[in-house]
C-alpha cells in the first residue's frame, strides 16, 4: 500500500540547497523512518522557502512524498528552543512573520466578543499585543494585565502602547501568581498551542478561579477542528508523540517550556474547560487552523 507523506517545509534549512536529486536521496533516509508508522498521513518538516518544492513529487519504497508548502510551526528536526529564547530571537519579525501566517482578522475579531461593561481583562501570552488594537479602541481605558516569557515581545508592546493602561509581568502564566477573583475577562491568543492536556487544564483552573463570578474566558489557538482534517485525534496524538522523540533525540529530560507546536483538538479544547469548571463552552469564530473559544464563568 502507498502511504503519503506530505513534506513540510521551513527556509534556512541546509537541504533547500540541495538539487531534485539529492533531495531525494536526502529523503531516503527520513522516510526509513516514518514508513512504518501507522497512519496515512505524517507530517515531516523540511525545506521550502528558499526554493519552491511545492509542485514535488517523490516515490520511493512505496512512500510518496508530497512537498507542500507551509508555515514555520510545524514538525521539525530544528534543535529544540526555550520558550523565551525562541520569542525573545524573533520579536522585531514577529508581526511581519506572525501576519504572515494567521492574518489579522483573528486579533481584531477578539474585541467584539468582550461584554460591553468590561474593565479589565488578563492576557496570557500577551506578546507585542497584536489582539489589544482592537480592544483598545473600543474600550481606550480598560485595564490589561499581560504575562509573557519573552522580554524582547513585551518590550514592543510597551513602545506599541505607551500610553494605555497596562501592567506587564515578564514571567511563565503556568507558574506565576495572578490572583483570584480579579478580572473580568481572560484571554489567551496563540499561546497555548505547546502544552500538554494536563498543563492546560491545570492553568484553565487557575484561570477560573481569577475571573470575577458571571467572567469570561476566551481562548484564540491553534487548533485541530474536524472542519479542516479527517481525524484531527490522530494528528494530535502524532504532534505529541513527534516532541517526545525530538526531545529523546535531542536529550531534553527537564520539564522547561520548550517552543513546538502540538495544537489539541477542538473536542479536547472544550472537554479540558469543562473539566475545569467553565460551562457553556462554544466555538464562535473559526479560519483555516485559528479557532476562537468562549466559556463563562457562572456567578456562584
Ligand atoms: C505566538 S505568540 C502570541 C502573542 C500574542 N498573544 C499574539 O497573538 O500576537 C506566543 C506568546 O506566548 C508567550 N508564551 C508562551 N508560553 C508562555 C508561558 N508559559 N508564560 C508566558 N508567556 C508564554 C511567548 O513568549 C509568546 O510571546
């Protein structure tokens, strides 16, 4: 039986030098080992910016080999970075790149789902602040609380707001005190995509207990719904098992926080808040991989 495996890519790798020949050679030895896995379908990272591979097609042993062009979150055999290091390195492109990938429409759609008598909100993962545009011009004095790891982001977000009311706090939302019964929305966008079930549902209880009663939480990711994939269960469980063997290869044994993708399902994403305590759980906005989720906070 032919398996297919879509290739994807990501520039400044050392094979996009390589001619059609070499790469496939080069793709020989990558496919040994995913030839036996047991779906149809794997995702490998490679090549792609600095020549267009994308009309290719390889046969070998029985493995198709389908380049397909995508963005830089993917699988990878790129050295595992920190969480920090990563975004700190890539702040200034950030936008540029980030844009690039997602679009803006998912940052400004968030504001028109923030109840009209909002007042403060916290952001985890604020970033440079792509989703307080918006926000800020229909609410200009709304208070923002933002965590994030990486000092260089929150840095632009400070020359992007100078004047705004925000409080930044340079530290992980996994670890960091932010209080109880505070905030009147959280929010999360792009964030979360690289932790594990049980991290997340541990932080979406934290999250719950920092909102005020009758709060609301919204969640903007990267996620796999089954609009977009046949069986978005089994990606998900490949993007994991895929960052336990980088980190076996790479000999990562600690629990740092490490920047890979592994997006959850849809299904997964809304079971995690439950169990969390949020109810009315739903999915209000959805583009390509970009999914918006709200759950509330009933008053107690
Ligand atoms: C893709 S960016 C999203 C930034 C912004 N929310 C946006 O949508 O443009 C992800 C951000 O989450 C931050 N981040 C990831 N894990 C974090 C953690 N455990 N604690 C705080 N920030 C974290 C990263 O440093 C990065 O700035």
């Amino acid at each position: 039986m032919t398996k297919t495996i879509l290739v994807l890519g990501e520039s400044g790798t050392e094979e996009a030098s390589l001619t059609r020949a070499e790469l496939a050679k080069y793709y020989e030895e990558k496919v040994s080992y995913y030839k036996n896995a047991p779906i149809n379908l794997v995702y490998i990272k490679f090549v792609i910016c600095l020549v267009d591979h994308s009309s290719m097609v390889f046969n070998l042993n029985n493995v198709r080999i389908k380049m397909e062009k995508w963005s830089t979150k993917t699988l990878g055999t790129q050295p595992l970075e920190k969480m920090s290091a990563f975004f700190n390195k890539r702040a200034e492109s950030y936008r540029e790149v980030h844009l690039g990938h997602v679009g803006i429409e998912s940052k400004q759609i968030i504001a028109s789902f923030l109840p009209s008598n909002v007042k403060s909100i916290i952001d985890f993962g604020i970033g440079t602040g792509l989703e307080l545009e918006e926000i800020f011009k229909r609410f200009p004095s709304i208070e923002v609380i933002g965590l994030d790891v990486a000092k260089n982001m929150l840095k632009l977000l400070r020359e992007n707001y100078p004047t705004q009311n925000i409080k930044l706090h340079n530290d992980s939302y996994l670890t960091f005190d932010f209080g109880k019964l505070l905030y009147d929305v959280a929010l999360s966008v792009m964030t979360l995509h690289h932790y594990t079930h049980e991290v997340k549902t541990d932080l979406y209880r934290k999250v719950y207990g920092s909102i005020k009663p009758n709060g609301l939480y919204i969640e903007c990711d990267y996620m796999l719904s089954e609009h977009q994939h046949e069986n978005p269960q089994e990606m998900e469980d490949f993007y994991f098992s895929e960052y336990e063997r980088l980190k076996e290869e790479q000999g990562i044994t600690d629990d740092g926080e490490y920047h890979y993708d592994t997006p959850c399902t849809v299904y997964n994403q809304k079971k995690m808040f439950v169990e969390a305590g949020f109810v009315n759980v739903r999915e209000v906005w959805q583009k390509e991989n970009t999914v918006i989720l709200l759950a509330d906070k009933q008053a107690k």
